[in-house]
C-alpha cells in the first residue's frame, strides 16, 4: 500500500478479510449522510485546529488538515460506507499519514453526532424564516383585505361574523407558536458532541468546550455516554416539522373548500393550480392537496423515528443510521409547503361579496340577539331559547348587522380590534427576520 492510499473502512483491524457484499451494500449509508458534507468538514477542521492546540498532532499538520479539508468533495463513483470515511479518504490521499492524524481523539459516534447536530442547526433556522415568510404574507394580506366579513364555523356550520383578518390572523398565531418550536429544535441542537468519542472520551488531552466555541455551539456535552446516543434534538425538529405540517394542511384544507364551487369564496392564481388531463373545466387546488398530503407522511416519520429510538440501550447502536433520512425529508417537505402556501395566499383572490353574504344569512348574529335580551334583564337560558325558536320558526335578524356584531367584541385578542393584534404579529415577524443565522 502505497502511502497515500487509503487502507480500507475506518474500523478494520482484528476482522479479517473484507465485507460480504451484501452487507457492505445494506451498511452503506453516503448516499443519505452526504448531504452532513459541509458540516462534517467544519467540525473535522474544529478537531484538527484542537489537536494543534493542545499539542496532540504538531502544529503544521494540523494547519495542513484545515487547508486539505476544504477541497474535500463528493467524488463521482465514490463507494465510501459513509461522508466519514470520504472525508478520511481524500485526506490521506492528498497528505498521506498527516491525514490519518485527523482521528486522533475521535470517534465516527461524536463525528456524526457533531454534524448532525450542526445540519439541525442550520436547518431550524431556516425553518424559522420560512415559517415568518409565510406569517408575513398572510398579515399583509390581512391589512389589505382584512375588513372583508365572513361566517366563522364550529361543526363546519355557520357560527358567528368575523373579519377576515381575525381568520387570517388566528393561522399566523399557530405559525408563531412553530417559530417558537423551531427555534427550541435550533437550541436543542446547539451542543456539541465532539471529545465524547465513541462513547466513553479519550485519554488524549482534548478539549471539547473549545471545539464547541470554535463551532459556534451553545455549549459542550455534559456526559458522553448521553452525547453520542442522544437523538432526542432530531425528534424535537421532527415534531416541530411535523407539528407545522399539521397547521399548514389545515390551512389547505381550507383553501380547497373556499375555491370550490360550492363555497366561491376565494380563487387561486393559475400558477399555483392545475388542470385536468380529460376534464377541460378543471382548476385543481393541488397545492392545498399536496400541503394536505405532506402532514400525514411526516406524522409517519415522527413515528418511526421515535419506535426506533425506543427499544436502543446506550449508547450508540447502528439502529441510528437510520435517523437521518426521515429528518432530512422531513425538513425538505416542510419547507416545500411553506413556500407552496406563501405562493398560494399571495395570489388568492378573495370574493368578499359571497363572503359576507354568508355572514349577513340572518343566523350568525342570534347570539348576539340573544345577548341584547340579556342585557334587558332576560336570564341567559331564556333569552337562549326565545332566539332559538324564533329562527326555528323562519325568521332571520336583519340587526345587528355582522358589522355591528364584529364591533361590539373588544376585548383582547377579539374580532372587534383585530387590527392591534396586526400590530402585535408584525413586530414579532420582524424580530424573527432580524435574528442571526448560526455559522459553522
């Protein structure tokens, strides 16, 4: 072998002869964990400058690996068992035994652990942004549409009047509290694993708080053991994915209802619809659809990741190859949907007219029908049933008109003053778009 070749998986030593094919095919995992590329090389070149540091490796090897560390790349063909083992790879290759130096002290557990963690990281963030581009489109769509009426619903029945920037307003709240879950994920992930080694540290004088400053992470690991099996800051981003999933299909199943045709209350943009291949009629809401369609999948991944957590003792089991993938898909579906609806409610045209035609059926104001009574002394129960009959027996009530019904609810967080918790959601959407993305 010559000296800058490489000399076969990163855990060869005792087993002899090479890996069964099938096995090396089901173990390889490069084609998913590529994508830790950039964040596997800013932790390997942490570690490096660390072992410099602390006189581990000489200094001039250690400058030599941080310099080789950026042209490390995915190679066309490369049959690496996983991004570890390319990074370890190339490096030998280019500096020969100064690349095989790069290990000391570490395990592929920490390693991928570290990069992970620094994928999640990044990844909240931009979760965080996608989700406030979403909440500013549906504010400015409340400030310039919002005075229209509409029928607010229990039972999917017609309840009671609200202004369309209240309804509006009630989906960026939900995507408010995501930010807030997103960005527990971001804090969740901001430790750094790395001196914990494959689980038990080193004897080697490393220094993890000093890697975790140069990463930029909020702190190092507090027991080792915990550091490489630890997984739970993927389930946080998971459930917060997922969670915000489930807010968004809620929101497109209310798109497909008001663009259809039997309610009319609202049209998509053509660029965001689609059409029939036999059906020349057609104008498909599949965006909505697909924004439907992606919570139930990533319920499915919340689930699986979670089952295979359940059964691991500690600490690092292969089990957690496995983990990556359904986070990965996760995170690319709920920033899909996002975009996808901040497309879809930036050309939705709204047809107000229908809208408040609902509103003004006569029926949503009983309540307040009902309440006027008991503001003439009429015990509630009583006012209840009178108003009850009375539309049972065919009649509608022309006052208050939905307007007036809007106005009189002015307590906090109430139709009638819609317009401060506008304010309030654009000051919290500017504070999201001022935060600062994490560096490696």
């Amino acid at each position: 072998m010559g000296e800058h070749e490489a000399s076969g998986p990163l855990w060869a030593g005792r087993l002899e002869g090479g890996l069964h094919p099938d096995v090396l095919a089901l173990s390889q995992s490069l084609d998913i964990d590529q994508r830790l590329l950039p964040y596997d090389i800013a932790a390997s070149k942490a570690h490096a400058r660390m072992l410099g540091r602390q006189g581990i490796i000489p200094a001039d090897d250690a400058a030599a690996i941080v310099q080789a560390l950026d042209s490390v790349a995915i190679d066309a063909g490369a049959t690496d068992e996983d991004v570890h083992s390319l990074i370890e790879r190339q490096l030998v290759a280019q500096l020969g035994d100064v690349g095989r130096r790069v290990h000391a002290g570490r395990s592929r557990n920490d390693q991928v652990a570290t990069a992970f963690r620094l994928w999640c990281r990044a990844h909240a963030f931009a979760l965080i942004q996608g989700t406030a581009d979403l909440q500013a489109i549906l504010v400015n769509r409340a400030h310039v549409d919002g005075a229209a009426v509409l029928p607010a619903f229990t039972h999917l029945q017609r309840a009671q009047p609200v202004p369309l920037a209240h309804h509006l307003a009630a989906h960026v709240w939900s995507l408010q509290r995501d930010v807030g879950r997103f960005q527990a994920a971001l804090t969740a992930a901001d430790v750094s694993p790395l001196g914990a080694g494959a689980l038990a540290g080193s004897s080697l004088p490393l220094d993890p708080v000093g890697v975790a400053a140069d990463l930029g992470m909020a702190s190092s690991f507090t027991n080792s053991l915990d550091a490489v099996s630890d997984r739970d800051f993927a389930v946080d981003l998971l459930y917060a994915c997922t969670l915000c999933l489930v807010h968004c299909s809620r929101m497109g199943e209310e798109l497909i209802l008001w663009t259809s045709q039997e309610f009319g209350w609202a049209a998509l943009a053509d660029d965001v619809a689609t059409g029939s291949s036999m059906m020349p009629q057609k104008k498909n809401p599949d965006v909505a659809e697909l924004a439907r369609g992606r919570a139930g999948t990533a319920i499915g991944r919340l689930t699986g990741l979670l089952a295979t957590l359940k059964g691991l003792p500690m600490t690092y089991n292969r089990d957690l190859q496995e983990d990556k993938q359904g986070v990965f898909d996760q995170v690319d579906a709920t920033l899909g949907v996002l975009r996808l609806l901040s497309l879809a409610y930036e050309g939705l045209t709204f047809e107000v007219a229908k809208m408040r035609a609902a509103a003004a059926d006569g029926t949503t104001v009983a309540t307040d029908v009902a309440e006027g009574l008991v503001r003439g002394g009429m015990p509630f129960r009583d006012a209840h049933t009178e108003v009850a009959n009375r539309i049972a027996a065919g009649e509608r009530f022309d006052s208050p008109t939905p307007e007036e019904a809007i106005a009189a609810r002015k307590g906090p967080g109430m139709p009638g003053v819609v317009a401060d918790q506008l304010v309030a959601l654009d000051g919290l959407i500017a504070a999201t778009r001022a935060l600062t993305a994490p560096s490696l």
